[in-house]
C-alpha cells in the first residue's frame, strides 16, 4: 500500500516524458493534513544534487505539505539552473494544488548525473499528476521512482489506530549515508516533527546507513517521514521508532535484493568489537572488498580475503585472534586455518560472513551484494 | 636483466612445484657482496603474511645476503607453524649457501592466502635454485615470482659506474600500502642502509603507494633494495634516489598494465588541491569508485561519478569551483555542464582524468585500472 496505507495522504505516478522509454516516471505524494509535520534526512556526500539542497531548506522548519519525485534525471550538478529547475518544480505544485506554498513542497530526482531536466515535460507532468491523486496512488507512485530497479519497494506498519506506510528506489550506488535511494514514508500517527526527526534518524542509522551494494555514495539520496496526524492518534515514542526502524530495515533489504547485478546477498555480522564504530568500521571494509565480492559470487569461502580487508581498519583487534565464519562454519580460528572450508555451502541467495574481532561485546551488521560480470555490464553502458 | 643487471647478485628460477600446474614457483636471489646493506618496505594491512613478519625482523639490522621469494602460497593467516615455515625456508637458504645466515635470509611469498605450503617440495626446490644460481638468472627468476601475471616485469637504471636493476610481481589485491606486490630491487652502488632506506621509502611513496587496481590491499607486499657495492662507486644521494624511483616507476607501471581484467589503464591526475594530502586522497576516492571503474570500461566519460567520488572525501574544496576533465576534455566546470561530452574519445588504453579542485596548487597523480567482467570471472575463480 505504500505512502497511501496512512490515511491523509493522496499519491500518484504518471509518465511525464523525462525517461525516453515512456516508462511513469514522476510522482506527487500529497499530506491532506491536518498535520504537516514532517523530518527528512540526505546524503552526507559534499556534491548535493539541487533538490536534495532545496528539500534540506524546506526541511528546515519541520513541515512539508507535498513531495514530488523524479527519475529519468537526478539533476546533481547542474548548477545554479539546475537549482533553479528545482524550485520552478515546487512550484508547479503549489500551483496547482489549493492550499500549497512551494517553501513547504520537498523534490526529490534521481537518474544520471550531470544533465538538465526537460523542464517543459516535467511541469506539464506535474500537473497530470496533480490531476490523478487517489488514496490509492501509492503503488503508482513507487513505480514512478524505479530507475534500474526491476521492481518497486513498498512496506507498511500498523499499529493500533494508526500507520506507518513507505516506498524507495535504489538499485545501484547504494552506499552508506545513505545507498543511492528515494525514500518517503508516511504515518497518520499525530507527532511533531521532533518526534519524527529523532525516529528518523535512529531508524536510518541502522538500516539505510548499513547497506553498501556497492561502496559508491549517491549525491541525491533522500528519505522523508510525512506525518498528517489523520489517525487522531499519538502513539508512544518507543512503539513509533520501532515501526519507523522496521519499515526502514524492510525498505533496506529490499534495495540489496533488487541490487543492480547481484547474485547474493551478503550479511556481515561483526561481534566482539570493542565498540560499535569497530564494528561498523570492519563491516564495511569487508562489505567493500572487491574480491571478497568476487570471490562470494564464485561461492568460494575466502576467508583469507576477509582478513585482509578486516586488516585496512583502525579497529581493536588482534590479528592472532581473529574468527571468520561463512554460514556458521567457522573456516578461520585465532587469525588462522580452521574448520574445513569444504564444509561451507554457499549456494544460497544469502550469505552471511561473521567476523569475531574478540576485542569486546560490541556486535554490527552490515548488508551488501557480490560483484558481478552483471553488474559491471549494467554500470559500463548506464549512460550510453 | 631484471635483478642480475647489477654486478654482485646471482639469481636462480625454478619449479619446485608448489603450483599444481608445474610452472616455476620458487626464486633465489644472492647479493655476493661485497656489501650486503639492504632496506625494505612492507604492506601497512595489519593482518601481515608470516614471511613480512620474518623479513621485517631481518631488515632491522639493515643487512640481506639473500631472497628467497615463493609463489603458489601466500604463508599468510597460518598462525605460529606458518610462521616456522618461514623461518625454515630461510634455514635452509642459510644451509645451501655457504657463508650465510639464516637471520640474514628475506622470504617473500605470495598466492592464496589460508593455506600452508608444501615444505618439503618448497625446501628441495631452494637446493634446486642454490644449484642454478648465475648471473645471468635474473629473468628466470622474475618468471618464477608470477601468479596471475601474464608476463614477468623487470626495470634497469644504469648510472654512470652503477646500475640499479628489480624485478616485480602482481595483477591483483593491488591498492597503497602497497598493492599486493613482491618486488627486489639490487643495485652494485656502495651505499649504506639508511640511504638505501631513505631511498626506498621516498620512491615507493609516490610509485607503488599510487597503484590503485581494485581498491584492496595484501597481507604479503613486500618491497626490497639489495646493495652489493660490487661497482665500488658511491653515486651522489640524488642521482640515485632518482634512479631508485624510476625504477620502481617503470615497475609499478607494469603492474597497471597487466592488472587483472583491465582493458583500461586510469591516470588520475589531481590539481589545485590544498595540500598533497587532500590530492592524494580525492585521486584515491575515484581511483576506487566501481561504478566510475565501469563507466571508463564502458568508454563513458561519466563525470558524475567523479564528483561523486570526491564528494565522499575530507579534501578542501567548493562543490561549485570543481572542474573535471576525460583525455583533456573539460566536461566538468564549476561543479556543472562543461564541455560537451561527446568531444572525449576513450577508445585508447590509457584514460587520463583531471580533477581540479581548485582550492590550492598541490598535484597528485594515481593510477588505476578499469572493472571488467573478466576480472570478476578471474576472482570469482581463484581459489576453486
């Protein structure tokens, strides 16, 4: 059900015209109220694409009444007129909506980087869109968002009189802070924006924040929580994050399903670190490491790959005290051979590697892909 | 000439059948003096191979009469009795050759990593090698030291009275720090080991330390300079630290050139940075950015993705002052649409990418390859 399962929100997808395929690739998710409140996070990267500089703004008071979404262009440096796109979007939206100021209307774009909208096509669909809004536009409008994906992500909590609904895309350039991802998640629940940036962000740092497909960092990555407050209902903080961190964690593993090229799904769990920044730390160097990637896609239990990677990192360990284990049979003990790695089947669509750094209690999981012919076909002729 | 090139050294190759395959695995080389001064620089990975640990230690002294160098078998992740195999393997150099000492004997070994080496063939193929010494053995031996090397490398510098010559292997698991290299380098000048090592350290900064192929870093690298004196000539510091650096130049460049699967050699070539730090590190974030490593395969010119790349970097710079250039062409200026792309041709092996940061006047320069399907079929591979 998407960012329609809350009540108070409208949605659609349509295809404006910006993909050259005809594919639907815009779509308008509106907040019908009462409340507006509403918290977003961004990329870290220091090159922002304009929309994800002109939502940050937007953001910046805690209320957005509607987001409107494209792909077919992630318009990232493109300059001072590309922010001007931006803003000329929003308001388009306003416009065409009654009750709307284009200071409360977040964009968001992903495609290739490095190329204008086509602004004439992109206003026109705004209105199109405007036009097709429905309580059950949801699921149009996640279509609306996939770039590579080969389907579209959607998820939904429901607590006891209120909702929590969401939608992404990401494919490829998933990397922390965040993967390359739109994310808008909705709820009816009746919070202030406070509410929703503290969950928010507690919710991202543990499930978009730990998806590296691919090590490469997006400049247009952006999640939204909306809250209309239509439910009449004020859930408890706690009960809240939770929904927000499980609609995140569901959204999440769906990008690393739906990764452009993969084959597998790779869980790395690390324990025994010393704190949780070792332990993210060691995650994702072994999440990066090419021929790890390589070698898991060969369904080859490399463990010695492993250790050199868990090597690159300023972590407490011991590397005489080191256990890797490859779907629970643990081929490296005390930094050397272990149990035999004939023993490990790696056939599956999941793998999971667990690092023991034997340093401490602290454990962390990180989610990543393997690296393959496919993907490299994919990512080599993505522009031409 | 490889490492015989200089007067004073004997080198042997031979099969000693640590491969499977039957080819030769096992090199000899014997600095017969008059001076045995030598330096070394090691891998910075934490998790280091039994024989870096080993040749470490004999390096502290400043003195090497001898290298024995493996292939099929990296000796790393072994624990203790791959440590004692190591210190085997030089026992036995010390044994076959007369006047020699075991805590004088280096060991390099490189191969997969997690698996012990078949002593008993690898200790019989050192008497083998201690047979076949010559002065001539410096190609044998280069060819000895190959892994997934299509050819064997070799450099010569000849100074006036004095010649510096090495050998090197490596196609894979190379990134600073070095890339997963064995390299020896013999010179007959007359120089002490801390010349030798100032020497060394200040070459392999700027060459090795600026291979970038795959973004992961050995456990095993190792790189050596062995001076015999044999020449009696004393060259001024600058004239041979120049000559060392140009050595290891040529050599590293041949590591480019044969990585893995490439079919492009990437010259990133940073400019206007603040400060070398800040250039090293930008060059090195889109020396290891996979999905820019595709598109340059692909024989797009996709800017983008560098500016991605240097976004996820600490360096000083304004997103809106960065300029990128493919093969001379400005498709990048001021973080937007530059010249038009169509204007680059990457149809060459080598592609050169600027970056401008402009934010100072500090340059680097780092070379990478491209990511192809082959290399992922080559390291899905491996170990199977």
């Amino acid at each position: 059900m998407s960012v329609t399962a809350a009540q108070g929100f409208s949605a659609a997808g349509v295809a404006a015209g910006i993909k050259s395929n005809g594919n639907p690739d815009l779509a308008l998710v509106v907040n019908n109220g009462p409340s507006r409140a509403a918290a977003g996070v961004f990329t870290s990267n220091r090159v922002q694409a304009a929309p994800v500089v002109w939502s940050n703004r937007v953001l910046a008071d805690g209320v957005v009444s509607a987001v409107v979404l494209n792909s077919g262009g992630a318009n990232a440096c493109t300059g001072p007129e590309g922010l001007k796109d931006t803003r000329a979007t929003a308001e388009k939206v306003a416009e065409v909506l009654d009750g709307h100021s284009a200071d409360q209307v977040a964009v968001a774009s992903t495609g290739l980087i490095g190329i204008r909208l086509p602004m004439d096509r992109l206003l026109t669909g705004v209105g199109k869109a405007a036009a097709e809004l429905s309580a059950d536009g949801g699921e149009r409008a996640a279509v609306a968002i996939k770039t590579t994906d080969s389907v579209h992500k959607t998820a939904v909590y429901e607590g006891a009189g209120w909702t929590v609904g969401g939608m992404a895309k990401g494919a490829g350039m998933l990397a922390p802070g965040l993967a390359t991802m739109l994310v808008v998640l909705t709820t009816d629940a009746d919070l202030g924006s406070e509410s929703l940036d503290r969950a928010l962000r507690a919710a991202t740092r543990t499930t978009f924040d730990r998806v590296d497909s691919d090590g490469c960092m997006s400049t247009n990555d952006t999640v939204l929580l909306l809250a209309s407050g239509a439910s009449e209902t004020a859930p408890e903080y706690g009960e809240f994050a939770e929904a927000v961190r499980s609609v995140c964690d569901d959204l999440a593993r769906q990008l690393i399903g739906d990764a452009e090229g993969s084959s597998k799904e790779i869980r790395i769990d690390v324990v025994g670190a010393a704190s949780e920044d070792d332990a993210v730390e060691v995650a994702r160097a072994i999440a990066r490491n090419n021929l790890l990637k390589c070698a898991i896609h060969g369904e080859d239990p490399n463990w010695g790959r492993v250790l050199a990677a868990i090597g690159t990192t300023q972590a407490e360990f011991d590397p005489d005290r080191l256990n890797v284990a490859f779907n629970g049979v643990w081929v490296c003990k005390d930094g050397a051979i272990g149990e035999d790695r004939d023993g490990v089947d790696l056939r599956g669509r999941e793998v999971v590697i667990t690092a023991d750094l034997a340093a401490g209690t602290e454990p962390a999981t990180v989610w990543a892909n393997d690296l393959t012919a496919e993907y490299v076909h994919e990512n080599s002729a993505y522009a031409s």
